[in-house]
C-alpha cells in the first residue's frame, strides 16, 4: 500500500487503551528554538514536558526524540534504532513512532537537524525534524512535526522523500517493553510529488 504523506497531518486521540487517528488540518509550525544537534542515530537529552501526558502505558513529564523519527515517551530511553521492525519496536519501551526510517540530521550545523520547541502558552511541546535526508540516499528530504499536547498528538507533514518501509505506531509496548495492545501497522510509502 503506497501513499503519498507529503502535506498530510494526522491527530490521534486518546481512546481506551489506544488511540483514534483523524485527519487533522495542522501546519507545520516553524520551529523557534534552536535544534537539539543530533548526530546520525542519536537520542536528545531528556526534554521536559510542560504538562504531564498520558500513553498507553502510564504518562510522563519527560521525553528523548531520536533523530531516526520517534520518541521516547521517558526520559530513560537509550536506543536509537535505524531499523523499522516490529521486534526492535517491542524491545525499546513506550515511544511514539512518526517516521522511522534511517534519518541523518547535520550534528553541530544544527540547521537540518531535529528542534524541540516548548509552548508553554498553548500547553504542547512541537518536536520538529527539518529537511532531513535518509541516510544513504542523496537527494531526499524530509520535513515533519509532532505537537504533543496534554490530551492529544498530532502529526504534521510537508515534505516525505524517502521510500522505504516504516512501522506507524501509537504505543506497542510499556515502560518494562512489555508488548501491550497492537495499534501498529507496517507501511510503505513514496514520493508523488516533485
């Protein structure tokens, strides 16, 4: 099933023990802080939520974005896999997958790289990932958000290039990397546009 994720955003509510997904008219919002620096497979700091949000599988006031698409719904997490598979997905606890697939942001540059932008008016964080090719393949860029919210997420598309397989997940797994209800789907996707 190949489709088309440029300039596309997606909401997901919270709903029993996972989420609804619904089309969302969110933007991208340009980032205002500076990028976080990431490096190829690398994870942030913990970042600090200006809310406590709740997952699957408990909640949590602290995140780490990993520069290959997902987050990590803890403070804690430590791996930052390249490789989209429903057995690395299960190994690494609570996380949120947007786009996971090999991304290589631009380290000390910090232009085409992952930003981490707290909203503290609006109660949400934006976690942006700016202009970031796949690694290996020259050529391609990728542009997409995550707004966390206390009660919701949304994920904001501009621009998809690469065209590889990914895992779209809410939360496969809790806080000991226990499996919890599958709400995950394996996808492929490709680029339409120019």
């Amino acid at each position: 099933n190949n489709f088309d994720l440029s300039n596309t955003a997606i909401q997901l509510i919270p709903a029993g023990g996972g989420y609804l997904a619904i089309s969302s008219n969110q933007t991208l919002v340009p980032p205002t802080s500076g990028g976080v620096g990431l490096t190829d497979d690398n994870l942030s700091p913990p970042l600090t939520l200006p809310f406590q949000f709740q997952h699957a599988s408990g909640s949590t006031n602290q995140i780490r974005v990993c520069s290959n698409g997902f987050i990590y719904l803890n403070g804690t997490g430590n791996w930052a896999s390249f490789t989209p598979t429903f057995a690395d997905m299960l190994a690494g606890g609570p996380r949120l997958f947007m786009l996971w697939t090999d991304l290589l942001p631009d380290g000390a540059a910090n232009v085409n790289n992952v930003f981490y932008t707290p909203d503290a008016a609006n109660n949400r964080v934006l976690i942006t990932w700016r202009n970031l090719p796949e690694f290996g393949q020259g050529g391609t860029s990728n542009t997409f958000q995550t707004l966390l919210a206390a009660q919701y997420i949304v994920t904001a598309t501009s621009t998809v290039q690469s065209g590889n397989t990914i895992i779209v997940s809410a939360q496969l797994a809790d806080a000991s990397g226990t499996p919890v209800a599958s709400s995950g789907k394996v996808i492929s996707w490709s680029k339409t546009g120019p």
